[in-house]
C-alpha cells in the first residue's frame, strides 16, 4: 500500500482519473436501484459526465472544473421534475471547494463559496418538507465545511513546503557566496605568503648568480662563493615554502572546516528549516584525521539537503556514523519517494561530488532508493592507511 500511495502521489491527475471513473460508475449505478420511478438515461448520463469528468483535471484546471461541476448541479436541479434519483455525485461539489481552497487564492474560493451557497438554497427549497431533507440538508453544510477546512490545511502545508525551499535557496546562495569570499580571502592569503617568502630569496639568487657569473673567469673563488650562496638561499626557500604548505593545509586551516564532531549542529539547522533527523554518531569521532572528518561532515550535509529538497514535507531523516577499528560508516536514510532530483548540491554536485570526497580516502560510497520506499546513502571510510584501496563505488540515481 505504501508503493501504491507514493506513486499515485507522483502522478497525481492519474488518482484523479480514478476517483472520477469510479463516481461515474457508482452514480450511474445508482440509477436504476434508488427508486421505483427510473430517470431516463438521455438525462441521467450527461449530468453524471459533467458532475465525475472535471474531478481528473482539478488540479490542472481548478476554476474551470469547479464551476462546471456547480453548473452540472445546477441543471440537476432544474430537471429535477424528470429525474426522480438523486446524484451521488454530487460529491465533486465539496471535491471542487477543497481544490478551489488548497490551490487558488481565498478570493476565488469566496467567490465559488457565495454562488456554492445559492445552489444549496435551490436544493434546500426542493428538499425542505420531504421526509429527511432537513437532515440531509445538515449534512451538506457539514461536508462543505469539512471541504474547507480540509482546503485550508492542505494550503497551509504547501505555504510552509514553500518556505522551507525558500529558506533552503537562501541557505545555498549564503553558502556559495561564503565559499567564493574564502575562497578570495585565502587566495589573497597565499599571495601574500608567496610573496614574503619567494621575493626576498629569488631576488638573493638573481643578485649572486649574477656576480658569479662576471667573476667566475678573473675570481673563481669568488664565483664559488656566490654558487654557494644561491644553493643555501634556494634551500631555505624551499624550507620555507615547506612550512608555509604546513601551514595552510595544517591545523590552523583545518580548523576553519567542519569536522564530523560538528554534525550535531548541522543536524539542528537541518531541523529548523524543516526537516526531522536523528543522529546517531560514535563517541570517538573527534579523533579522525581532519580531511576524513570532513568528508564525513560534507556527504552527511550533501544528503539531507538532498532529502531536504526533493524527499515531500514531513519527511523522516535519520543519520548514523559508526566510528569502526578500520574504518567510518556513515549512513543516510529518509522515507521519502526516492525520485531522482538531477540537481547540484552545495558542497559538491550531488552523487560526483560524494564519490570524489570517498575515493580521495580509498573508501566507498553507494546510494539508492529503499526496499520499503524512500532513498539510503552509504559510504566508508578507510582509517588505516594499509586498507585504503581507492576503488569508490556509487549506485546510479539521486
């Protein structure tokens, strides 16, 4: 049943077709067994077409179909002295309010409301002293405002589905403009860095290199000395450059990076724009190596942004990082449909850029949709260097 409902929620207009092809088939039944005067086919069929058709392109047409359902309702009304039966399907008319509510603005729906009300009052002044009509009139305005509010919830969702996305667009644009700015930043670091180190040293060897060779014929000794000078300024450059390396891509820079001892707080901002997770994360994780704890971090924020963006409001995510003697297992699922979102994500272009992050460390990533629905990422992470193989594996899909 679950395959079932997440498939007719991607191919909504097909359970709309459905719902209408049964309504015709239960009102057009329902002819011939209510009472002992039967309604004239001629007359009954295209009532039930125009009440039951405009239900399969609701969401394609929501005005258009709303108010071909009221004026079929209508006409119902008006050769109600030649059909005897009364239409189930008359059903589609708080279908149509719900649709008018959920997906148009509340202006149409009020409009569609007062003329809803007219035809309620045509039918009440048909009903009003028959036996029950008080009752069934009752019952009316309770499934109309049942249809409303039904409405109401449904475009209370998708607001709040909206502005998560919004939030989510905003959160990404926030990011890459941090990332280009840092990017400037340590550009403009290293430049500056080159140029202290580099400078001062070339400009040394250019100078001695010069005057060895104009005294390399009358003073060789003096050429000697001067080669002497370029090879130790050459290799305190070079010890220099060394440490400065060191530097950039040591603690001091790793420090600025995420590491997997920060997923907890990842995790939160994922659970204020939206998204419910749990985290379930090995204690020893502060003591990976500063590049695998960053990996960890990326692919866990790549994933749940995907499942973020794609997976349906009221999603589940659940993370799980598993700190082994060997390696790291990061797992990812979520109960969502599974589908494919062909997007780029921040921090790397979807599925490339986790495998690129895995395969750097020798270790794996697979990704897929669920057995009982939804999507799972999971990758490893060698922890010792002997086990590092470099074959990144990744399955075909989100």
């Amino acid at each position: 049943m679950r395959r079932l409902s997440l498939w007719l929620r991607r191919n909504p207009m097909i359970g709309d077709c459905i719902l209408a092809l049964l309504l015709l088939i239960m009102d057009v039944g329902g002819r011939t067994e209510t009472d002992t005067h039967p309604t004239p086919l001629w007359l009954w069929l295209p009532v039930s077409l125009l009440l039951c058709g405009p239900i399969a392109v609701r969401r394609r047409h929501p005005v258009a179909a709303a108010y071909t359902v009221l004026a079929a309702d209508m006409l119902q009304l008006l050769t109600h002295d030649l059909a005897w039966d009364e239409h189930y399907a008359r059903i589609a008319l708080p279908i149509m309010l719900y649709t008018l509510v959920a997906y148009r603005p509340r202006r149409t729906a009020l409009v569609y409301v007062g003329l809803l009300f007219l035809d309620i009052a045509w039918y009440m002044s048909i009903k009003w002293g028959m036996e029950g009509g008080g009752s069934e009139i009752a019952a009316d305005a309770f499934v109309m405002a049942l249809a409303w509010v039904s409405g109401e919830f449904t475009a209370a969702r998708q607001l709040y589905h909206d502005e998560v996305e919004q939030k989510l667009a905003l959160l990404e644009r926030e990011q890459l403009r941090q990332a280009r700015l840092a990017v400037q930043t340590e550009r403009a670091r290293i430049a500056r860095e080159m140029h202290d180190v580099v400078a001062h040293a070339v400009s040394v060897m250019v100078v001695q290199a010069d005057g060895a060779r104009m005294a390399v014929d009358g003073k060789p000794e003096l050429a000697a000395k001067a080669v002497g000078i370029v090879s130790e300024t050459g290799r305190t450059a070079l010890e220099e450059l060394r440490a400065m390396l060191g530097v950039l891509r040591g603690e001091g820079s790793a420090a600025l990076d995420p590491q997997s001892t920060d997923l907890a707080g990842l995790v939160d901002t994922m659970r204020r724009v939206g998204l419910p997770v749990t985290l379930e994360a090995s204690e020893s994780l502060d003591r990976l190596p500063a590049g695998i704890g960053l990996g960890v971090y990326r692919i866990v924020q790549e994933s749940l942004t995907n499942t973020l963006k794609h997976a349906g409001v009221g999603t589940r995510a659940r993370v799980r990082v598993n700190r082994l003697p060997h390696q790291v297992e990061v797992h990812i699922e979520d109960e969502g449909d599974g589908q494919l979102g062909g997007h780029k994500l921040a921090g790397g272009n979807g599925l490339i850029g986790m495998r690129e992050r895995t395969n750097v460390f020798g270790g794996s990533l697979a990704a897929g949709p669920r057995p009982e629905g939804g999507w799972a990422v999971r990758a490893i992470f060698p922890t010792t260097a002997g086990r590092r193989t470099g074959n990144g594996a990744v399955a075909a899909g989100r």
